[in-house]
C-alpha cells in the first residue's frame, strides 16, 4: 500500500524553479502556496506566463484568453500552476478518457487532482477568513466555483487565479 500525501512534519521545501515562479506572483498565491505545501508536497510550474508563451497557450487551445487579459499576463501574476506530488513524484495526468462522458477529455489521475483542489479550496478560505489572504481564489477544475466540476470545457486543474477586484 502506498503512502498517502499528507506530510505535517515540516519536511517539504520548495525547488528552485517553483521558488523562481512564486517570486512572479501576487502575494495571496505566494502565502497559498507556502500553506498548502506544510501539508501536501508540490511543484509550483507556473507563475507569470510572457507574451510569446501565451500566444502560443491560445494557439494550441490551452487558453481561450489573448495576451495580456490573461491572469498569468499580469505582473505580479494573479494566477499560479501548481503540481501535486505523491511520494516525492509528481502524481502526472495519466491516459486521457471522457470519464465524464460529456465529449471533453479527462485524466486517468484526476481523482487525486480533485482532492488536491480540496486542500486548496479549504486552505485558501482559512487563509482568507484569517485575514493572510486578500482575495478569494478560483480553481480552473470549477471556474465559477458552483461545485459543478463537468461543466467546464477548459479544465485547467493545475491553474488557480486570485479574484480580481476594482
Ligand atoms: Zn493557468
């Protein structure tokens, strides 16, 4: 039997890399990040995303938003990709199937996708409650955060933006 994720002794540490990004983004997603990693593992892939990175995002449909209205084109970013990891690995996406059975592809691990989203979606109401987040956040696995996880076309479940205000 494998390990589950949950680790509360303090041992993960961020990499370079997603140190590198989380100096991209917005605050709110940095202090998120720092929560959610005292508890599960994880890679931060993605912070500020450059033009011609989001250009090309558009071009191959993984983003339906031209530069710059993206939430990763802003400086600092006001959206972040985080990576889940399960034993020192990154749990990955797996086979792609319409589980749903709705015509829009799924992940073989998206089961572990969606209770990694739940950490984050009651770590970022602590947080917020407690006054160490500003903003609220979206989850890109439920867009308009209605708990309806099949409706969405784009399901980015790696993606998490802050709300906008103002
Ligand atoms: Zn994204």
């Amino acid at each position: 039997m494998s390990k589950g994720p949950i680790n509360i002794d303090q041992s993960n540490v961020f990499s370079a890399h997603s140190l590198r990004e989380l100096a991209t983004v917005h605050p709110d997603l940095r202090a998120l990040a720092g929560a959610v990693l005292s508890i599960w593992d994880l890679k931060v892939s993605e912070g500020h995303r450059p033009q011609h990175e989001q250009d090309l995002h558009v071009l191959e449909g993984r983003s339906f938003t031209p530069w710059p209205v993206g939430t990763h084109n802003s400086r600092p970013s006001d959206a972040v990709h985080f990576l889940p990891f399960v034993g020192g690995k990154f749990i990955g996406w797996g086979v792609k199937k319409d589980f749903a059975g709705d015509d829009v592809p799924d992940y073989e691990a998206m089961y572990h996708w969606y209770a990694f989203a739940g950490l984050v979606i009651a770590t970022a109401a602590a947080l917020h409650v407690s006054g160490v987040m500003e903003s609220r956040v979206i989850w890109g696995g439920d867009w308009d955060g209605d708990w309806n996880f099949k409706e969405h076309k784009l399901r980015d479940l790696a993606h998490w933006e802050r709300v906008r205000h103002g």
